[in-house]
C-alpha cells in the first residue's frame, strides 16, 4: 500500500524543505513555501509504463524484439543475438574469474556500436576501471564511468544521458553494493537488493535501456541475496571457470529471450578475455596420439556441438577400489563399470579407476556413457581407440546402447574436424546424410568395444606392415 508523506516545497524553485520558512534558502522568494502531501510508492515496486495501457490481443503484440549486439559473438549467443531493449540481465560467477573484465569489453563493444555506456561500480574507483580498459585497450571514447554507490545518482546519472537518446546500455557492478536512500538497512541485505533491483528494473522498462547487474555468488556458488532478484531480470548468466586454467564458460540459467542451452567458451589472457570460436578444435590440440584409456565423443551444449577427449586409467586395487572422477558423474561411472563387468566381461570392479575429460569441462548427459567405456575398456586392456573415431550413446543396465539426442549435428562436427569413423548406437542409418564418415551401429556395450577396439587393432596391423 502507497504511503502517504507530507513535504514542503518552495512554490517558486520546487525546492524540498524540513519544514516552513518565509523566505525560500534556494531561490530566496518570499511567502512561497508551502505544504504539499504525496502518495509515495515503495521502492521496492517494479513500474512498467508511465500511464495505463489497455489489454491487447497476442497477435498485435507479436513482434521481434530489437536487440544490441556486444561486439562479442560468444556473449550474444548466449544472449540469442545480443541484449533486448529494456531487458535486465544478471551475471553472477565467483570472485576474480572476471566478470568485471568481461562486462568492459562487452560496455566497450556497444558503445562503439551503439552509443553511450554508463559503466556504474560501487566497488572499484574511476582510475582502476581506467586502468583496467586500458590494459584491454578497449575504446573508451563512449565509455562513461561512474563510483557511486546510491541507487539514486546512478539513476539520476542515466535518466540526463536517456533523455536525450545517447545511453545504449547501464552497467552496475555489482547489486550487493549499492543502495537506495529510502530503504533502510545495509547494502547487499535483502531489502537493500529488492529495492535497488526493482529501480533499476523499472528504469530499463521505461526508457527502453538494456540494464545489466553483476551479482555475487556464495561459497556454494549460487547467486547471493534474495531468489526475487532472479525472478525480477530476464536473464541469469553464469561465468565460472577453473581457477587452474585460463577457460572461461559462460551460460544463461534463465533467458526470456533466448535459449538456456548455448555456451560461450573464452580464455582469459593478460590483454583480456579472448574468444574461442572453435572450442572442438582447441580442446583436442594437444590430444595424445596412440595413447590407450582415450576416447572423443561429442557433447551438445544447446546448438552448439563440442568434441571433447574422455581419458581412463585402470590400476590393480589395493585394499578397496577408488573412483576418481574430473568432469563426469561418478555414479554414472560406478554404473557404466558394473555393465562392463556383467555385460562386456571385463573385470572392472576390483581395479582402481580414475577418469578425466581433458580441458576442465564437465560431462553429465548420458550421451557420452559409450566413450568412458570405450575409454575403460581400452585402458584395461591396453589397447589404443583409433586416433578418428569418435563414440555416442547412452548405456542401459540391461547393456544395451541407446541413441544420442540430435546425433546428426554431432557426427557433422566430427565429420568438419577430420573424424572418418564413429561408433553410434544401432537404431537409424545415417550414411547418405554424412557421406565420408563411417558409421558402424552397435545395439550392445560389447559389441559397440568390439567395433572401437577392433578398428584400433586393425589400424596398429597396417602401421607395423609398412614398417
């Protein structure tokens, strides 16, 4: 409910006073202070438009919204093609993996594209963001940078810069340390966020200025303060990272305006974040060759296909068998062995087994279960995978092997990076779709290790023949 307040208000100057004078200490007048009583909304309520609007059908209302391309191909497909006027996205990720830095180049990107950039910071000064886009020589000519922390004056700040049609987007790093001078508490309580959340929001919605927020993660790595600040934007990307390599991912967990399943793959460098365009092809650069207990299988990360290297190795136990796993499910691992074991005769289950998928990306989709036995199966048996074979499929408890969701953009990747062998599950033919890419189908685990174990056999044979 609105609140109502009382205020005196110099009639000629509109100055607000703590009470009554006869003369104005603004504009000097006399007699001209008066009392005025205002209704107040919260600041915590989000305002869409200015007057009220009648319903209309969806027909007329569909339409494509405008978006703003960042000058970074990686970001805007996560984005679905850049930021949508009026949208409020919120980019959370741990401390130092270089959020800061990727909103630079991305505030830099669209003020040379698009116009002015209001890149607030209540956590660094001027001269360090002036640094900083000078290290990464981003153009800082329509770059504009303010310290504050009021809400407020930040506010203040871009409605001079919208007024007058020269602000492209509003940065505010982060959330957690601005606040709004009408809500009491500290900054980065929940109060304090939903409050400065909701102006924000309201600011976007109404002049039609894309608003972006940095918002801090907890130890468990989930967005910190209250769940209405997700509910509130309309957009929630992730930037996350090893701390031990330079890989940077970026994903949308939330996207009114796109999908929730791209990724944007970087790596950061002293000059800043680079993008890596062809991830397939990085991920695999330094791949062993002839190496046994490897295997590549391709992951989908939305529309986007990744070929990534699976890597097992199988040790005599001593005492009671380990699982170790980087980047893949371990209860998906101790599933996968007891198949191997009951299905395939490998007796798996009393050796220690460790297994990595190169690069530091995480694997959890079923699809990939047919490479990690591969993997295990060829680390067991000491027996190279051939270097141009690639494996997907799903494995059952029964040992049967399911087909891999959207196999067809999978295999085209492998077929683009020079893979002339794959190993798919045995439903479907797909040799008039990929010409020069042989597909051997497999309808069990044991015959689909056979056929990748089999191929490796036969490669090694041709290699000691010419020597």
């Amino acid at each position: 409910m609105a609140k109502s307040t009382t205020r005196w208000v110099c009639s000629e100057c509109d100055a607000s006073l703590s009470g009554w004078f006869g003369k104005c200490p603004t504009c000097g007048a006399w007699n001209t202070i008066e009392e005025r009583t205002t209704s107040e909304l919260p600041s915590d309520r989000v305002v869409l438009s200015n007057s009220a609007t009648a319903p209309v059908s969806v027909e007329a209302a569909v339409q494509d919204a405008p978006r703003r391309t960042t000058g970074l191909a990686e970001v805007d497909r996560v984005l679905g093609g850049g930021l949508v006027t009026g949208s409020v996205v919120l980019l959370g990720g741990p401390p130092g993996i270089g959020k800061s830095t990727l909103l630079l180049q991305v505030g830099a990107g669209i003020a040379a594209r698009h116009g002015n950039v209001l890149y607030a910071s209540g956590e660094e000064s001027v001269a360090q963001i002036a640094g900083r886009a000078q290290r990464l020589s981003a153009d800082a000519s329509r770059l504009l940078v303010l310290a504050e922390t009021r809400i407020e004056s930040i506010l203040d700040a871009a409605r001079e810069l919208a007024l007058v049609g020269e602000l492209a987007t509003v940065v505010v790093d982060s959330i957690q340390t601005v606040y709004s001078i009408g809500t009491e508490g500290l900054p980065g309580n929940v109060s304090q966020i939903r409050a400065a959340a909701a102006q924000l929001v309201s600011f976007a919605k109404l002049h039609g200025v894309p608003v972006v927020l940095v918002g801090h993660v907890t130890k468990d790595g989930q967005l910190a303060g209250p769940r209405v600040l997700e509910h509130l934007v309309d957009t929630v990307l992730g930037f996350d990272g090893d701390e031990d390599r330079a890989l940077r991912l970026l994903r949308a967990s939330k996207n009114r305006f796109g999908s929730t399943m791209e990724l944007g793959v970087f790596e950061m460098g002293s000059t800043g974040l680079r993008e890596i365009g062809n991830p397939s092809e990085t991920f695999l650069a330094e791949r062993p060759e002839g190496a046994a207990g490897s295997c590549i299988t391709a992951s989908l990360e939305g529309s986007r296909p990744l070929l990534l290297e699976v890597q097992a190795l199988l040790a005599p136990a001593s005492g009671g068998a380990r699982r170790n796993c980087v980047g893949v499910d371990p209860a998906r691992l101790a599933m996968i062995l007891a198949v191997l074991d009951r299905h395939a005769g490998l007796g798996v289950l009393d050796h220690d087994v460790f297994v990595n998928v190169a690069g530091g990306l995480r694997l959890f989709e079923p699809a990939v279960d047919l490479a990690i036995a591969l993997a295990v199966a060829s680390s067991h048996l000491r027996r190279p995978v051939v270097a141009d074979l690639v494996a997907l499929g799903e494995i059952g408890l029964t040992g049967e092997v399911r087909q891999a969701p959207r196999l067809e953009l999978r295999l085209a990747e492998a077929q683009r990076l020079g893979f002339r062998r794959a190993v798919v599950a045995g439903r479907g033919d797909h040799r008039q779709a990929l010409p020069g890419l042989e597909i051997t189908t497999a309808r069990s685990v044991e015959a689909a290790l056979e056929a990748g174990l089999a191929a490796s056999a036969a490669s090694s044979g041709r290699r000691r023949g010419l020597r």
